[in-house]
C-alpha cells in the first residue's frame, strides 16, 4: 500500500480483504490493517456462529459491517447490524459480537494506546 506521513491507503476493498482473510470455520479470523498513534484498523472474517465474547478496549472504537450480518450486543441491549451498519462504542464499555451469517466487519481503535484488550 502507498504509504507516506501524510496519508495511507489501507485497502483497496472488498475482494482485497477477502483474499487477505479468507473464513475459517468456526471461527474468527483477524487481520491488522493499520496502525499508528492515532488508529489501529482491524479486518474480521467472522464465519457464521462465531462469536467474540464479551470484552471491552479501554479506547474508543468504531465497528462496521461489510459484508453479512452480525448481532451486536452492548450494556442491555442486542443490535441486529446488516452490511454498511455502524456502531461506536466509547472505551472500556463491555461488548459481544455474533456472526448471525458468514461475515466481515472493520474495527478501528482509536488512540490505541490505551488499548489493551480484556
């Protein structure tokens, strides 16, 4: 990717991603996109049923959906997100995830360096 102290492309789409990451069953497979001071960006191939339990990240994140559906759960509630749905969740606020289908999202950390994921 072109990279240089001003701006970074950090993918070219979806058919990118899904070469990079390909689903493996049962599971979640991550994919750190980026990182710098300001953001780190992950890829997650979630195949159907797979779960992220719930944890928190002591820094604020934004968590969208391309492709799939997942259900998001937050504090006392249970959100079913399609492709293009977006979230934010302030930091160190507990959160689970849910692959309803076979699906990938983009996370994105902002100022990672407080995170430490629990």
């Amino acid at each position: 990717m072109a990279d240089d102290a001003r701006w970074t492309l950090i993918t070219t789409g979806l058919d990118q991603l899904r070469e990079q990451t390909p689903f493996k069953e049962g599971h979640t497979a991550p994919s750190r996109l980026f990182s710098n001071d300001d953001a780190r960006v992950m890829h997650l191939a979630l195949d159907e049923g797979a779960e992220l339990t719930e944890h928190l990240v002591p820094s604020p994140i934004l968590v969208q959906v391309l492709e799939g559906r997942i259900r998001f759960d937050v504090e006392d509630e249970s959100h079913d997100l399609g492709p293009g749905a977006m979230i934010h969740v302030a930091g160190s606020v507990p959160h689970a995830v849910t692959a309803v289908g076979a699906s990938r999202i983009m996370v994105v950390m902002l100022d990672p360096r407080r995170h430490t994921h629990r």
